[in-house]
C-alpha cells in the first residue's frame, strides 16, 4: 500500500467527511497552481477535523489546513501528508446584538454581508475577499486601511499537539499583515464585536470597495492576492511598478498590468514560475532600492520531485 493510500485507509473508518487521496492542489487554490496532496480531507465539522488531527499527530503525517488557497502557492510536486480543506464547513454563524460568532471556514464575503443584513459595521471592506475567517485571523488580513484586529475579541485556537486554547486579541498577538498564530495551530472559531449601522449605508460602502478593488486589482485572472506585505511607510506595489517590472513573466506568470504586486496566472502556469517570479522581484528590489520585500503568501508543499 501507498503512503497516499494508508493515509486514506487508516481515516476512512474514523471520520464522517470525504477522504480522498493525489488531489490536484490547483482546483482548490485561487492562483490555480500546484501538484497534488498526498491526501485530503473535506471534514463533516469541527470534532471530524479534531480526529484527523489527532490521528495526524500519532502517525506523525505532515499536515495542512487550507480554507479558500488564497493566500497559498503550492509547489510543482504537491504537499506531502494530508491536506484538510475547510472551506465551506465550520462555517456556522451567530449575531447577538452586536456580537458576531463563526466558525473558522465561513467565508469572509459570506461573513460581510450577513454583517451587513444585521445592520453592522466594521467588516464592508471584507466583501469579496476571497478568504476564510479562519486564515484572516492568523494573517490578519485587511483592505482599505481597516483589517481583523479592528473586531476580533477572540479565538478559539488549537494548538500543535491537540491543546485548545481561547486567546483574546491581545494574547493573538495581531501585527500588520501577522499574528502570534503559532505555525501548527489552528484557528477553529472567532468572536468579533462590530458597531450598529444604517444598512443602506454599510452596503453603499460595501459596493463602493468592491468598485475600487475591480479597478485596482485583476480579479479576472487566477492570482494569489497581494505577493507582498507593504514595507513600512512605503507601498510594495509602487516600488515594483517605478522599477518598471509590471508585465514581467516567467513562463504563464506574469507580473500585473493593472498592479504590480499582484502575480496572475496568464494560462496554464507552474508553480515554480511564479515562485521565480517572487524571487526575482526581491533580488532587483533590494539591489536597486535596498529594501527587502517580505511575502505575504505562503509557499507550501513540494518545489522539486521528491
């Protein structure tokens, strides 16, 4: 029996959601790259994610949660182990007054706009960002000078080795673009506490960012999102576009027309055209302006054949 094999053997009888094994990563990655998990798992809920994990720890898999990939750059030759996928499951969702409580996979449009309909404020700019509330805490991501530390009070985290622990904002630990998210923990649930609002107001904004982003960004292309956190002071994209490095490319990727801190996938890419890309955009901008560019995607999985 294959590695890929036994992974989906030994879980098949222990939990309730589809198990499967050489997935193609790229189907569920917004930048449509990558080679295939060794095994995935899409759990029933939060106590089928809880076993795989457990049963990852013991047979000593290596293991990654993914939520909507758009964040993520998955290498040529796939992801060794077992891959939980947990978009559009832990996605449950509570409003109590001003008090927002939901799952780690609930998807940080769908969570706008229920905000919105409750008439609450503080989350129009995360309409059409294509993540899960889960990856936004530990990432803290933002848009339009507004970003999760803003409303979260709380999360639930499971630690690496099975520990839960509820942290509140300041033991999050929220920087630009970061948090104190350990690598192996988890985000299972969030807690967020917004403002009351006038609904047609908070949906006037909400298609007003969503107007700027269609202007500012090439949603109409596979992409990654921002490659880059912005240097303090300075903006990543502007750097790279005055280095006259918009519509560079590597193969099928290819540096932004429309922003140049965005990679797009112009066809059929590889992974490490893109990876070579996010390399070379560093070199020239530290030999030619001196500041080191920081990723804010992750690259994850296997570059070379194993």
């Amino acid at each position: 029996m294959n590695y890929s094999a036994e992974i989906v053997e030994k879980l098949k009888g222990v939990v309730r959601g589809e198990i499967r094994a050489n997935v193609p990563m790229k189907r569920f990655c917004t930048m449509k790259v990558g080679g295939p998990a060794d095994a995935m798992l899409v759990p029933a809920d939060s106590d089928d994610l809880a076993i795989a994990l457990d049963m990852a720890d013991k047979e000593k898999w290596p293991c990654v949660v993914i939520g909507a990939g758009s964040n993520v750059i998955v290498g040529d030759y796939g992801i060794e182990g077992l891959v939980v996928l947990v978009r559009g499951v832990m996605d449950d969702i509570e409003v109590k007054d001003e008090i927002v409580e939901c799952g780690a996979g609930l998807s940080m449009n769908r969570l706008a706009h229920i905000a919105a309909r409750n008439e609450l404020e503080g989350l129009e700019w995360a309409v059409s960002i294509p993540g899960t509330v889960g990856g936004s805490v530990v990432c803290n991501a933002g848009a339009f000078g507004s970003e999760m530390a803003d409303s979260v009070v709380e999360a639930k985290i499971r630690l690496a080795g099975g520990k839960i622990e509820t942290r509140d904002k300041k033991k999050l630990g929220f920087v630009y673009r970061g948090s104190k998210v350990a690598a192996g923990a988890i985000v299972l649930e969030v807690v967020m506490e917004l403002k009351k609002g006038e609904r047609k107001l908070i949906e006037k904004r909400m298609k007003e960012f969503i107007e700027k982003r269609k202007s500012s960004q090439p949603l109409r292309e596979p992409s990654a999102g921002s490659i880059f956190r912005n240097p303090k002071g300075l903006s990543a994209g502007k750097i790279i576009d005055e280095l006259g490095m918009k519509g560079m490319r590597r193969g099928k990727a290819k540096i932004s027309d429309i922003h140049a801190n965005f990679i797009v996938n112009t066809g059929d890419a590889a992974a490490k055209d893109v990876i070579g890309l996010i390399r070379e955009i560093r070199q020239i901008v530290k030999t030619k302006r001196g500041v080191l560019l920081e990723p804010e995607v992750r690259i994850i999985g296997r570059e070379e054949r194993a």
